[in-house]
C-alpha cells in the first residue's frame, strides 16, 4: 500500500486529515476524510468512454449515512439502509452543484461519486466535509476535472464567525451557510439566516473563503504526490468548424433579430428561433453528410451569443426589461375554500398555487437518520409538474430537484413562524407551480407567505423572494445584473442567486456561479439589487394582504391546552390509555399529552367549539382537586345498606351516609334513591390519613322546623 495522507489545520486549531491508498482501491480515485471521529469515504468512477449519442455529463452524486456509524440499526422491516433521506439527497445535491461546473463542457463519460458516512461522534456535522471528500477523490484520480474545490459550513455565533462548528453551535446561529470555492473563486452557497444584512452576509463567505484555500492546497499537494497530474485524454464530441462558420453567418443575424424585438412570451420567442434552425434543416435535408445533431448544438451558442453580447452591447434583455425591472406581479388569496389558507402568486410566466394546512402533533413528520432523531412540525413539499412548462411527461413523483427547491422555500419561512407554544401546530405548505418562466421557488416563498397569512398563523413578517442573474463577458470586463431572471437567462447567463428576506434582512439564499472570477464588488451589487426587488415584491404581496388574519378559519381545527401536575397524567391517559380514548371517542377531539419540565401538558384538538369544550371539561374534571365546602353535582354508583357512593368527580366517589340524605330519620335505603340518579352533594370532609370523601346532601336542603310540644 501507497498510504498518502494530508493534515489540514483550521484557524481554531482542529484538524481535517485526507488519506489516500488504504480504501476501495480500484475506483478511480478514493480517499478518506477524518474531523474528530467522524470518517467519510468518497470513491469516484468514470467510464473510459461515452455512451454514442450522449452530448452532457452524466453525473451523479449520491451522499449517504451508515447507520453503524451513530452505532445504531435501521427502523423498519429490513433493517437495512434504503434510498437516500431527503437529507442526504440535499447533502448530495450541494456536493453534485459544486463540482458539476468543473468538469470539461466536453466531457461526456458517466461519473459516479459516492460519499459514505462511515462514523460519526455527533460533534462534527458531516454534510460540511462531503464536497472536501468528493473533490479529494477526483484529485487523486485522472479523471479531468478543473478543481480542486472544498466546501465549508460558516456560522455566526454571538457575532462570530465560525468554520464548521458542532450541532449545538449551528442550533444557536444567526447565519448558518454552505459554501463552496476552488482556491480563487466561490462556486456555490446556500443558507437560511435570522434576518441578517447584505454586508454580513459578504463577510462571511470571506470567512469561508479563507479556510477553503487551505482545503484546496493540501489537495494539490496530494495531486502532485499521487501522481495524478496528468489526467486521461478524451475525444466525445464531434466537430466541424465549417458548418460552425457556415451557421453563424447565416443565421447569428436571425437570431440577434428574434431577441431584438424583446418577445414577452416565452412560446412565442421559443417558436421564433425554432422557425430559424428548423428552416435551416429542411433545407439541407437531402444532404447525407449533414449533421443534425451538431447543427442544433452549434445554434444552442449561437443563441447564447446572441443574447449576452445583446445585453452586454446594448444594454436589452431578450423580453424588453430594464436590468432591475420585475416582470408584472398579482397575486390572491382565500383562493380554495376548503384548505385551511391559499393563495396564488404570479410573477410573469411563473405561478405558484400554494395551500396551508393545520393539523395535530400527531401529524408532525417523524425523522429518523444516522444521526437525528427528532419529529418536525414545519413541512412544505414543492411540485413540479410537466404542464407548468407545458411539456408531457410521465409523473414520477418528486426528484432532487423538487426536494432541493422545496427545501429553500422552508428555509425562507420557518424562520418567520411563531413559537410552538403560541401556536401548537403542525403546519404544512404545498406549493403546485402552475406555469414556470424563472425562479418558482421565489414564487413558492411569496405563495406560502400569503397561504400562510390567510390561514391566520401570526408570522413574525412576510418574506418575498427574488432570483438575480448575471450576464459577464471576461475579456472586456463588461457584466450585468438581471433582477427576476427568465428561465432562458438562467440557461444562458453565469449566475442564478436567488435570496429571501423580510424588510429587516435575509432569510435564506441560494447561489450558483458557471463563471471565474466573480469579486465581491460584483457580489454586493447583486445583492443590494436583489434588496431593491425584495422590497418592490414584499411592498405587492403587502397589496393583496397587510397582515395575517387575526382568526383561523371556520374548518381549521380549533385548539387549546392545559398544564397539569406530573403525578396526574396517568389519571388522565387510564389503564392502558382506555380514559383518553373514550373522550376522544365520546367528544370527536383529538387529546394529545406531553411530559414537558416536569409537568403535563395537554393539548386538544378539535374541528369545532362544543367538541373541544366538551372534551376539556372532560380532563379538567379528571385533574380538578375535590375542595371541602364545595357542592358538586354527582351520580349514585353504588346503594349500602348505610348510604350511597356518589361519583361526585370523573373518578372520585365519596360515601353519602344514610344520615346526611334528608334531615328526616331514613331507615333502610330501599326507594330512596336509584343507581345511575344525579343529584347534588356538598363535600363535606376529606379523611387525612384515608383520603376518604364525606359527603352530604342534606346540608342543600331547607332544614325543617322543630315541632313544639
């Protein structure tokens, strides 16, 4: 064994050790990452060739969690490791976006890269060191690849930066931030944060920046000590510069032309530059040594050409707007009668139908991983489906990117919700887009804001979201910043940011950068850009609701709860939870019992006034303490020969004695009362060594006149 390891040593003093030549020696490249005791093992494969027919990178990352590892065994049935949590796929998702633009355009073998979590001592978050370890295993391979990058969490903690930090620490965080770079560049960044500023936000990914650089080092030190320099030569695409040539001047003119006469709508402007390439092809048809192929990838750049040198020129983007223009917004709400809130969201061609629905802790999202264990009562699932694009395709259920988008839309709002004790839902959001032309994950933000407000939740304050784009050209230095990017100016530009706040400041982002050398004046004028349109959204989400409503709806479930002694809830659940079941059997709610800071906490749950009513009345009667004087309304359980035993409480009996019936003398029980009768009894003594009920009823009765002799 060749056993190459590199130790990196963080600013605090902690160390990240690679190692390479002891582990899956026969992939391409492998390594293992260890911080503390948590190890990740990263394995990298690509084919030597590429498939015929295949034009992109077929990629896939796949990040997953032993759960050996945490020292614990799967739930389930088979007790064995399944497909990846959302967790992981969001994990996988954050390593695939940073490397993806690093490997050569023309580089088309299928690559696969797994990370395993291996072990891990719950200290060190493991997600912060999965894109180290993927890069690290494409160094120390020859597969080509333009790294190496690494990916660091940054955290601000009591007002300081903090690199990689432990569960407690990100818990505790103002700022809590993804970011990946090669040693020059930042690649990608994603975060949720507490309303925080622009210029915060500049200075941590300076601070992320700083420990990257020395990720990046060791790796090319470990390159050079592998020997892995010298990566594999390739051939996987054709070529033909004269039809390169002969495309571009026949058809760059059309094209300029199509994006000059700023098209608003996305069919039309597509059917305009089909027209141009399918007429192109028609007419060499009958040429047999005509590539279709290659003609339609060579008018894919010319089209991007078009477009940027048109913004870049001549200041124009392709449907008309000025740079920092938002597309036409309306939006509405109480849209479906049913859901507990609604509402829709269109800006341009993108349009999110979003709906809120309350429920019980019994309906809070269990998780259970390697390494968490816990119950979550905030859930928003995103839907994309094929007509939004107007495409047909068949429904396979959500993919990653359903998953990564819906995972920044709850990111933006969670935030903003109230405490759990003020509002003891659980909450889901789900977020149809209806039509997508640019950034439906910002019109999700802006849905559920407004879903949210009309279902009565007290937010904290509305969120809008916007998604900046950028458009650079290196060798004249010429850039542009678009506000509310079309879908094409994604495609065809060098950035996609998209960033969430309030009117206080940012509550989520999410970044991707194709380019080299964005700098930080770019940054923040991308950022305060993205502020300006923040506000301008905010300000129209404001025009169709203020505030939220100051009710729930009539058919959200009604709630309330109540503290009650420790040594009572066993009272209140009965043997084998037979006292909780009859009241919700009896009254329709739902009775939820917790064990918080050593006490009870009940909570009922109710679709309306009189369940939820009856089935308080219900506990408070079983945990009400008897109080001697009080007069209580009773039910005759059980007749004795010397008295009675009258359930005067849910669960309490006391004895009525023969003598405290009637003030007259009684002599046997026999008529006097019945089995299942209610009357009213005074309690009148509690025995204090017993514990034993005296109760009387003729204390309530008018006391008869003494006869006189």
């Amino acid at each position: 064994m060749n056993i190459i390891s590199k130790t990196i040593t963080l600013a605090d003093g902690r160390t990240i050790t690679i190692e390479t030549g002891k582990l899956a020696k026969q992939a391409d490249g492998s390594v293992e990452v260890r911080m503390g005791n948590t190890v990740l093992l990263a394995t990298v494969v690509s084919s030597e060739d590429a498939r015929e027919g295949v034009d992109f990178l077929p990629l896939s990352v796949d990040y997953q969690e032993k759960f050996a590892a945490a020292g614990k065994i799967p739930g389930g049935f088979l007790k064995r490791e399944g497909r990846l949590s959302d967790y992981e796929i969001l994990t996988s998702r954050l390593v695939d976006r940073a490397l993806r633009p690093l490997f050569p355009s023309d580089y088309h073998s299928e690559t696969q890269v797994m990370i395993s979590l291996l072990s891990a001592d719950g200290k060190v978050l493991p997600d912060a060191l999965a894109a180290l370890a993927a890069s690290a295993a494409l160094s120390v391979s020859d597969i080509p690849f333009d790294g190496p990058i690494a990916e660091v969490r940054v955290c601000q903690v009591d007002g300081k930066f903090i690199i990689n930090p432990g569960q407690e620490e990100a818990e505790k965080a103002a700022l809590d931030m993804m970011v990946a770079a090669t040693y020059e560049n930042i690649m990608m960044v994603e975060g949720e944060m507490k309303e925080v500023s622009e210029d915060t936000m500049l200075e941590a990914l300076k601070e992320a920046h700083e420990a990257i650089k020395l990720m990046c080092a060791a790796q090319k030190e470990l390159t050079k000590e592998t020997g892995k320099e010298q990566k594999r030569d390739y051939t996987h695409e054709e070529s033909d510069e004269d039809l390169q040539k002969q495309l571009h001047s026949e058809l760059y003119a059309k094209v300029y032309a199509v994006y000059n006469q700023q098209i608003k709508d996305k069919a039309s402007r597509s059917a305009a530059l089909k027209a141009i390439i399918n007429e192109y092809v028609e007419a060499h048809a009958e040429d047999e040594e005509f590539n279709v192929d290659l003609a339609k990838k060579y008018f894919h750049d010319i089209e991007k050409e078009a477009a940027r040198k048109m913004v870049l020129d001549e200041g124009v983007r392709m449907d008309g707007r000025a740079f920092d223009e938002i597309r036409p917004i309306w939006s509405e709400v109480n849209y479906l009668p049913m859901p507990h809130g609604s509402a829709v969201f269109t800006r341009g061609e993108t349009q999110a139908l979003a709906s809120v629905t309350l429920g019980t802790k019994l309906d809070e999202q269990m998780i259970d991983s390697a390494l968490i264990k816990d119950y979550n009562r905030f859930i928003l699932h995103y839907n994309f489906p094929a007509f939004s694009t107007g495409e047909a395709r068949p429904n396979r259920g959500p993919g990653r990117r359903e998953v990564g988008h819906g995972n920044l839309a709850l990111r933006a709002l969670k935030g903003m919700l109230p405490a759990h004790e003020d509002f003891p839902y659980t909450i889901r959001i789900v977020s149809d887009v209806l039509e997508s032309n640019g950034s439906s994950s910002m019109a999700t933000v802006c849905a559920g804001t407004l879903a949210l407000m009309d279902a009565g939740v007290q937010i904290k304050a509305p969120v809008s979201g916007i998604a900046m784009g950028m458009i650079s050209d290196a060798e004249t230095g010429k850039y542009a910043i678009l506000s509310d990017i079309l879908g094409d100016e994604d495609h065809l530009g060098d950035m996609d940011f998209k960033v969430t706040g309030t009117e206080k400041g940012i509550t989520a982002c999410q970044m991707d950068i194709k380019i080299d050398g964005l700098s930080y004046e770019v940054l923040k004028k991308a950022l305060d850009q993205a502020k300006e349109g923040r506000m301008h959204i905010l300000g129209k989400l404001k025009e169709t609701l203020a505030e939220p409503r100051a009710e729930l709806k009539p058919n959200a479930p009604q709630v309330t709860s109540i503290t009650i002694p420790q040594d009572l809830i066993g009272a209140v659940i009965g043997p084998g939870g037979k006292v909780v079941q009859e009241i919700q059997k009896e009254t329709g709610a739902t009775v939820v019992i917790e064990e918080v800071d050593n006490a009870g906490q009940v909570t009922v749950f109710a679709t309306d006034r009189n369940s939820l009513d009856q089935a308080m009345n219900r506990i408070k009667g079983i945990v009400a303490q008897p109080e001697v004087g009080e007069v209580y309304t009773g039910k005759v359980k059980n007749i004795m020969p010397f008295g009675a035993f009258v359930e005067f409480m849910p669960g309490k009996d006391g004895l009525l004695h023969i003598s405290e019936i009637k003030w007259e003398r009684i002599e046997n029980m026999d008529g006097v009362l019945e089995p299942g009768e209610e009357i009213q009894v005074k309690l009148v003594d509690i025995d204090k060594k017993t514990g034993k009920f005296r109760l009387s009823r003729k204390v309530l009765l008018p006391k008869p006149e003494r006869k006189e002799n």
